[in-house]
C-alpha cells in the first residue's frame, strides 16, 4: 500500500456547528457541521456531516433525486419517516435512502438526537455532471438496519456509488485497529471513549465525538485508550 504524500485531514468534532431553521421545510431549528467536503474528498462523495435535533424537533420529510444517502444514529432515539411511515430509531440504527424515496427525522425523545449524514453520488448522477449518457433506473427500495444486532452492513444491492459499507466497532484499551485500502477512503466517526490515531509522522489524541479520515492509498492505526465505540464507512474510488 502506498503512504500518504501529504499531511491527511485533521480529526474534526461537533463543536461550532451551524444552527439552521426550517430544515427541510420543517419549522424549529437543525444543528448541522460538514466535517469533510468535495475538496477533501477522493470519492464522489457529496460530504461526510453531522446534525442534531433538540427533543420534539423535526428534519423535514423531502424526496432524494440525485443522490443515495445514509442516516446513522449516533445518540438518542426518534422516528424516521420513509415514505411516509415511521420507524423508531436509536443509537446505532442505520437508515439508507436512494434517489425516488422520500425521508425525514424526528426527535421523540427527552434528550438531543444526533445523527451521522454521508451523501454520496449516484453514477447516473455522475455520468449527468459529466456530459456523458445516462438512463433512467427505477428506484433501489430505502431500507433500515440495526447495526447494534449485525455490526457490519455491505450496501450492495441497495446502493451502487460509492458508498460500500458501514460498520459498528467496540474495542478495548489497547486493541490496536489498522485502518486503509488502496481503492477506498474510510470515513471515522468516535461516538465513545478516547483513542489515539496515528498515521505515519503524524498522531493525534481524539475524544468523542470525533470524526476522521483516512485517504485512499493512506495507512492509519487506531489505539483506544479507553473502551470505544467506532462507526467506519467505506467510500470507494476510481483511479484515473
């Protein structure tokens, strides 16, 4: 495997996030950040981000067109409206959406419901960017799993860009996780404890709520200080 060239993003976390009203059409208020963009990204991924919603609050059912899309509960429990109807979610649920379905959030809980957004391109969306031909395709189902039941989920079937797979980790002080793949970034979300994150010249101390990024071609090592849970999503490339 190749090593990193350049330095490899920063770990970023929650705090400053933006607050947004009327997410979604909804009324109230959305806390929302963008750990990482288009700019730092190898995939055709639209962006890795985080949102919030304080208890009765609502991200507001709207239809995805151009894009596939995963919703990941971090903390705290609500609804999730796919197409229409609602499912209860909590900590470690996972909900994916595709183009043709509609989604929305609910907060129905005592406490903030944090969730894990990673959007990503559809090749008929980006086939449409580039000028090139593209077809219409009838619509994958959207579908809800329970990653704190089955911790490892392959998207295949359900997605076909980028995004490949999401997984659930707990580890134990010390149990040392290596990180990369030649063809494939790998979004980190920290959801619990402290570790250390090491990549070759460069190591850093992270807490949760953390999220990370280890680039396409890069190595990284992950040592918990502390019992941690870890969320991983893989985002694959294409090599010029």
């Amino acid at each position: 495997m190749n090593t990193l060239t350049s330095a490899p993003p920063r770990p970023r976390t929650p705090a400053g996030h933006a607050t947004v009203l009327g997410v979604h059409g909804a009324e109230g208020q959305t806390g929302w950040k963008a750990f990482y963009t288009r700019r730092e990204l190898a995939s055709p991924t639209e962006a890795v981000e985080w949102a919030t919603l304080p208890p009765g609050a609502v991200s507001g059912e709207h239809r995805h067109t151009r894009t596939e899309e995963i919703y990941l509960i971090l903390d705290g429990n609500g609804e999730f409206f796919l197409n229409g109807a609602p499912h209860p979610v909590r900590r470690g649920t996972l909900a994916l959406t595709t183009p043709g379905n509609t989604h929305g959030l609910r907060n129905t809980g005592n406490t903030a419901l944090n969730w894990w957004v990673i959007e990503t391109l559809t090749p008929r969306t980006q086939n449409a960017l580039n000028g090139t031909d593209h077809t219409e395709t009838a619509p994958m189902p959207a579908q809800i799993f329970d990653l704190n039941t089955a911790p490892r989920f392959d998207t295949q079937g359900i997605f076909d860009g980028p995004l490949t797979a999401v997984e659930r980790r707990t580890l134990t002080t010390g149990q040392v996780l290596t990180l990369g793949e030649e063809t494939t970034e790998i979004a980190g979300f920290l959801n619990q404890g402290t570790a250390e994150l090491a990549f070759p010249g460069s190591t850093a101390h992270i807490e949760a709520p953390t999220a990370f990024l280890v680039p396409a071609g890069a190595t990284a090592t992950f040592t918990p200080e502390t019992g941690v849970e870890l969320f991983t999503v893989e985002l694959r490339i294409t090599r010029p």
